[in-house]
C-alpha cells in the first residue's frame, strides 16, 4: 500500500550547520508530520528542520507541478 501525503503544502524553516547558522524555507508537498522527514532527506547531514507557522503566499511558479511528497526550496 502507497504512502498518503496528503493535499497541503507544509513551511519548513532549514537552518544550515556552518560556523555562522543560515536559514532557509522550503516548501513540502505532505502532511506537517512528513514534511520535516523529506526535507532531511533533501539537505545535507547535520542540517536541522522544523515545521514553521508562516502562511504560503507563493509566486508564480513556486509550487506549481510539485507533487505530493516533493520538496522545494524557497527564494528568500
């Protein structure tokens, strides 16, 4: 049986484990719970992920054709 990601689109907030911390938002297309998982699996070892309260107000073309399970990094 496949795995469900839901319809929603999930913020989470990558904060990189150089000497000085940067931060990046990446969009999920999965349930909150999955999210931080796939982004994980998207950035490089020792980065940390948490899902953010931010609201999703995307440009054009920012998430069009991600599908469900996919993830994107956001311009900032």
């Amino acid at each position: 049986m496949g795995q469900s990601f839901g319809n929603q689109f999930t913020l989470v907030e990558v904060t990189t484990d150089n000497f000085v911390p940067k931060m990046h938002l990446w969009v999920a297309a999965a349930k909150p719970e999955q999210a931080v998982t796939l982004v994980l699996c998207a950035v490089p070892v020792g980065w940390t992920a948490t899902v953010t309260d931010e609201r999703l107000t995307p440009e054009p073309g920012t998430i069009v054709n991600l599908r469900p399970g996919e993830v994107r990094e956001l311009e900032t």
